[in-house]
C-alpha cells in the first residue's frame, strides 16, 4: 500500500525564510503555524524523523520563562505528536542544556528539533514572535556562550536590549510574556498536526 501523503496537494508551499507577526495579530497563529509545516515537510517530505521541541529558559526570570511556558502548554494539549523538553517543572537552560542535547541525541534518531527562546531587541519590536529555519544561538544577549540549538526555531521578543539585560528580563511583563507563550504554543501544536497528521503519536516521537 502506498504511504499517505505527508501534506495534502493545496498545502504544498515554499516557506519564507523568516516570518514575523505580533502576538496580538489575529492572524498570528495561523500563519506562523502554516509556515511551520511548510518547513517540516521541506525537511523531512517523507515525515520520517521524529520531531522534538526544545523550549530554553528559566522560571526563575520572568522575561526567560517564555520557553518554559511554551513547553508547559504544549504538554497540555491532546495527541501532540512530538517530544517536549523545558517546561516550567523541568526547564532547559543554560546549567543542563549540553546535557540535554545529549540525551535527546541519544534518545531521538535523527529528530527534526524545533528550538523556542525569548530575545530582547527594539522597542517597536517587542511582542513580536519571529519563526526561522536554522538552529538559535541561546544566551547571546546576556554573554553566555552555549550551544546552538535548532533545525527551526521559534523567538519572543520580550523586551528592550542593549542595556543591563539581565536586569532587564527580571523586570519583564510577565503578562505579555504569558500570551506571547500562547500563541507560540497554538502556532506549533496546529504546524505540527498538520505536517503529521497521517501518523501516530508514537512515531512522531521517535519511540516506535
């Protein structure tokens, strides 16, 4: 029998190569969700490699704590069709993320890794969520040399950089930061059923 189609005829789009939408643009979601897909299926037509999110950050800075929402939310939602690493109970940052990359490495053959983190930028910019392909570069606005993580990667503008950025994240809204995790969240639940909606569960994940 021949293999379901990994996107359907109509859906079948080139992605841009980086998209951006404020978090309060009604058509956030949806069209960073469809860019998503576009990109999973351009990597990995077949849908072969088990998906995995990594959400970088830390509860204990309210500017930082944007992938570990992303990361909670995402484990709330039904049948989510990949593995989820950062979340407010265990998050990724920049004490584990070697090791985490490991485990995920040994654990996940080949995975597809679509990274979130918060950034600081502009003051017109922030509230904007961009999506790339590539891997993110964590902790470069605050020195931190770490290692990069991503085939795509999802970023929350937080906040103003340039200026005592550690400072800065502390004294984040974190009201902005909650809906901005939303929204994140949705855009990467709907992008990745939609790339995998012909398979299970547990093969998304890289367990079977």
């Amino acid at each position: 029998m021949a293999p379901l189609p990994f996107f359907t005829q109509h859906q079948e789009t080139i992605p841009a190569p980086k998209i951006k939408f404020y978090y309060q643009d009604p058509m956030a979601v949806e069209k960073l969700s469809q860019t998503l897909a576009a990109h999973l299926k351009e990597r990995d037509p077949e849908g072969r490699c088990p998906l995995v999110v990594v959400c970088i950050g830390t509860d204990r800075s309210t500017g930082d704590c944007l992938g570990p929402l992303v990361g909670t939310h995402l484990l709330r939602m039904p049948d989510l069709p990949c593995a989820v690493y950062g979340t407010l109970d265990e998050p990724v940052h920049a004490s584990n993320l070697t090791e985490k990359l490991a485990y995920i490495k040994a654990n996940h053959a080949n995975p597809i890794i679509i990274a979130v983190d918060a950034c600081l930028g502009q003051a017109e910019n922030v509230g904007a969520i961009t999506l790339a392909p590539g891997a993110l570069k964590p902790g470069a606005g605050v020195n931190k040399n770490l290692p990069e993580v991503g085939d795509i990667h999802f970023t929350g503008i937080v906040n103003v950089g340039g200026y005592m950025e550690y400072f800065v994240l502390q004294n984040t809204r974190l009201s902005i930061v909650m809906r901005m995790a939303q929204q994140i969240a949705n855009a990467i639940y709907q992008g990745v059923c939609l790339a995998y909606k012909h398979r299970s569960v547990a093969v998304a994940r890289g367990i079977q």
